[in-house]
C-alpha cells in the first residue's frame, strides 16, 4: 500500500504516503465505521485491504 509509519503517540499510529496522513487506533476492535473512516483517508478500498491481508 506504501505507507510509512511517522511516529506513534500513545495507542495510535500516523502514517503517511505522499501528502496523506492516516491516523491508525492500535486497539482491538477497531470500529467499523473507524476503519472506513481510515481506508476513505487512504483512498484504499476494501478489495485493496482485503488483497493486502491476504499476503
């Protein structure tokens, strides 16, 4: 997907690629509308997520 992690502060990570930054929640579970939320951020759709899973 080609992200990079920045930092991490606390429970949560920033990614970037490019100009876009996502904040990534380290718990479990994560929401379901957070990790849509996420994925909408990272211009990522579910095939996208679901193929890079599956590696």
């Amino acid at each position: 997907m080609g992200f990079i992690i920045v930092r991490q502060k606390g429970s949560h990570v920033f990614m970037q690629k490019r100009e876009a930054t996502v904040t990534v929640p380290l718990h479990n579970p994560v929401k379901r509308s957070t990790l849509k939320s996420i994925m909408n951020q990272a211009g990522v759709s579910l095939e996208e997520l679901l193929e890079h899973l599956r590696v």
